[in-house]
C-alpha cells in the first residue's frame, strides 16, 4: 500500500509519502496514552476552547484546502469549500452542545443512582478519501469534546490531507498527542486494533473493509463503528414536485462526482410520472459541467482514482449485458484524467445484478413502480440500508412507508445528508453504530452506573 498524491484530473504523480515504521507506530501509542491522560482529566471548557479555535482555523484556510482536495482526490472547488464549512459546523455544534450532551442523568433506582458518559481512550479512525475533511471530523469533533484521542489512519490516496488535519488540530491548541497521523498498510492497522492501548475503532469506508475491521475489533473486544457502503432509493411518487425532485436527484447524484454512499442510486419512479420524469432527469443530468475540479462553475470533476474509474466502466457495461438501456453517458470521457459522466440507465431487473451493486460514480439507474408494494419491494432489494429519499405529499403514505424502509435514514422531500444535530449511519450490509448527534458521541464513552447506598 502506497501513500502518494496522484491528479486525478491528470493522472500525474505528485508526491509519495513512506510507511510508518514499527517504532514509530510504538511513539505514536506512547504518546496518545500520555496524551489521553491530560486531555480527558482538563475542563471541558479548555477542550471545546480547542474545537472553537480548529473551526476559526478550518474557516480562514478554506480556500487552500478546497485546492488540497481538488488536487488530490478530484473535488470540485466550490463543494470542497462547503465540505471545510461543515467540518467548522460540526466542532462549533460540539463545543456549544457538549455540557447538555454529557449531562449525567440521575435515574430511579432503591437508592441515589445517576449514569455517567466517561471517554475510553486513544480511538483509531480509519478513514475514506471521498470527503477527506469531513469523514475525519465528524468522529473528532465529538471525540475531542468528549475526551477521548485519536490516531488517525486515513487513505493512501489523500496524505495531504490527512497530515492538513493533524496540523490544523495542532495549531487550534490541542496538546501533543491528541490527534496523530500514522501511513499504515492494513496489516499494521491490525497490529493496532489488537494493541490493548486502542480502546475503539470507527471505520469508514467499504463492506468488505468494514467485515476484516470487524472481525479484528471483535477479536480485541473493542467498540467499533462501521459507516460502510450504500445503494440508496429515491423514491419519487405521483403527487411530487416532479421539478424539485429532478433537482435534488441530480444534485444528489452527482455530488463529490457521484462517489457518496448516502447519494441517492437507485431512482424508483410511480408509473404515472414516469416519462415525464425519465425525461427531465435525463436532460438534467446530461447537463451537468465536467471538467477540472479546479476551474469555478464545474458540477462533477474526475473519479478519485483510475481503478475507481475501471470498476464503473465494468459495472455498466454489465448492466448492457444484463438488459439496460443506457439513456445518456455510459462511456469514459477519452483524454487525460479519471473522467466518467452522468449516466442514466433503465430497463435493469431491480432484484438482480447490477441492481443490488453500488454505483460509486455519477450513474443512475431508474425503476418503475405501480404501487406502494412493488416500491418498497424494490427499494428493499439490495444488501444495503444507508439511507432514503421519499417524495410525496402524502402523509398517510409516509406513515406506511417509513417503518417498512429497511435503513437507518428517511429523509421526506429532501436529500439525505448527514448532520451534526442527527445520528447517522446504517443497517445490513452499510454498517452498524451511528455518528454525530449524542448517539455518535456516546459510541466511544465509558456509559458508567453510579449506585450511592
């Protein structure tokens, strides 16, 4: 496993970053532990002081980290500067909610109990590049508040940055050891779960990913959370704002150049709409700007990587083979760079490959439905369960649907994101444990009874 920054808009080498070393990786636990012991034992006023100054931090180098990100895994620039913006919301929403969220909470008991939130120590995040800010600080926002520290290893495609975060968090005021960057291969990832000075693991990244990380957590008896891949429905009714529905499912689509996997995937459209809204979906999303994610205006830039690229290539032209109709793209933009464009298939059997499979580029695929059975029958029909989007105006309808949404987000009218104030995350095969809100916060705490005879 190579750490290296390569232009996806290019395919030009940049730079490579070497592999930690076995003693480095033996300073680095060294120093969480001593950091850990200052950090969580400080006021909790001095540790959201740390989150304030790392969102007054990420806010003035906005424009250089939007670059960062452009450069190393392809974003355009005007998301890149909402991802830094969001990363700034989610440490002020801690460092303003944290006194409430770790509250203890007296209980009823035969004598005066009360239940307390504690941190449990150094916690490894294993992180993806697709948002390379974002992924890390919605597990360190909260970490930090609640006193824990981490050890950050992220993808060997975006070193930059990951080492960007460690030195953002320095410069907020954060002690030594708080948050540390190691470029490890999985295999010395492992030897760090298995330590006993880890305390927990968060994972973000694939299914595949999220089952070895697991399965070598459950091994150490360690707290895990796994926000992993996804397929997510979006399911458009006859009584929608067809305009605002098209709207949001290209934006949905197509952000971060379709590789999100809470972006809606799957669109499964009523019988009585459908031709109206194939149409207009189509020519949205063939109207959406390619190109260099560095130049103002661009919609969708490159895939992060070439294999990334390949893997969609393959994916859609096996969804030719099994019967699908490719409405617009379905081929590699030619020249340099990892280019794919918006593509609209239909005509695929929902409950058989390439259905069940995540898209992870600007691809669609569109279902029709007759009723609210087949709709969830088919929206239903994949491993995963991130999210969904559901448009309707219908309240009657929602209330039959929701429950029956096999995932761990329903977002009516809306595009599904996540939020500091909600917990987020999935069920089946897109992971377990949630993040954000006081349920992610509270994934890595010591939940302590406290019995007083």
């Amino acid at each position: 496993m190579q750490y290296r920054t390569l232009d996806p808009s290019t395919g030009e080498l940049l730079r490579e970053y070497p592999r930690a070393s076995s003693a480095e990786m033996e300073q680095a636990l060294e120093a969480a532990g001593r950091a850990f012991v200052g950090w969580h034992r400080a006021d909790l006023a001095a540790r959201t002081t740390v989150l304030v100054a790392l969102a007054e931090r990420l806010e003035a180098r906005g424009e250089s980290l939007a670059e960062l990100m452009a450069l190393e895994m392809g974003k355009p620039l005007a998301q890149g500067r909402s991802e830094v913006e969001k990363c700034a919301w989610v440490c002020r929403y801690y460092a303003e909610h944290s006194e409430v969220l770790l509250t203890s909470d007296p209980r009823d008991s035969d004598a005066a109990a009360e239940v307390r939130y504690e941190p449990l120590g150094p916690v490894l995040a294993i992180m993806p590049w697709n948002f390379p800010f974002w992924q890390v600080f919605r597990f360190l926002a909260p970490a930090l508040a609640l006193g824990n520290v981490g050890l950050l290893k992220h993808a060997p495609s975006t070193p930059g940055c990951a080492l960007a975060i460690v030195d953002l968090v320095a410069e907020a005021g954060a002690p030594e050891g708080v948050l540390q960057n190691l470029f490890l291969s999985n295999e010395q990832a492992a030897e760090l779960i298995a330590d006993s000075r880890v305390r927990g693991v968060t994972l973000t990244g694939s299914t595949a990913a999220g089952r070895e990380v697991a399965a070598a957590a459950g091994r150490a008896l360690k707290p895990m959370v796994a926000e992993l891949g996804g397929s997510d429905p979006f399911l458009v009714f006859e009584d929608a704002d067809l305009e605002a529905a098209v709207r949001v499912g290209v934006q949905s689509r197509c952000l971060n150049s379709g590789q999100s996997c809470i972006a809606a995937k799957r669109f499964l459209v009523a019988a009585p709409i459908w031709d109206e809204f194939v149409e207009r979906f189509t020519a949205a999303m063939a109207a959406q700007r390619v190109g260099n994610p560095t130049v103002e205006g661009i919609d969708v830039g490159p895939l992060a990587r070439h294999d990334l690229r390949q893997t969609l290539v393959d994916q859609v032209e096996a969804a030719r083979q099994a019967g699908g109709r490719v409405l617009v793209g379905g081929e590699p933009t030619p020249g340099p760079g990892f280019y794919y464009p918006p593509t609209v298939i239909a005509g695929l059997d929902p409950r058989r490959p390439p259905s069940d499979q995540e898209f992870f580029g600007p691809v669609a695929t569109v279902y029709r439905f007759s009723d609210e059975e087949e709709a969830l029958s088919i929206a239903n029909a994949t491993p995963y369960g991130l999210g969904a989007s559901v448009w309707t105006e219908d309240r009657a309808r929602l209330e039959r649907l929701v429950p029956r949404l096999e995932v761990g987000s329903v977002f009516v009218r809306g595009l599904v994101k996540s939020d500091p104030r909600l917990p987020f995350g999935g069920v089946k095969d897109s992971g377990f444990g949630r993040e954000l809100a006081r349920e992610g916060m509270l994934e890595f705490a010591n939940v302590k009874t406290v019995w007083v005879g």
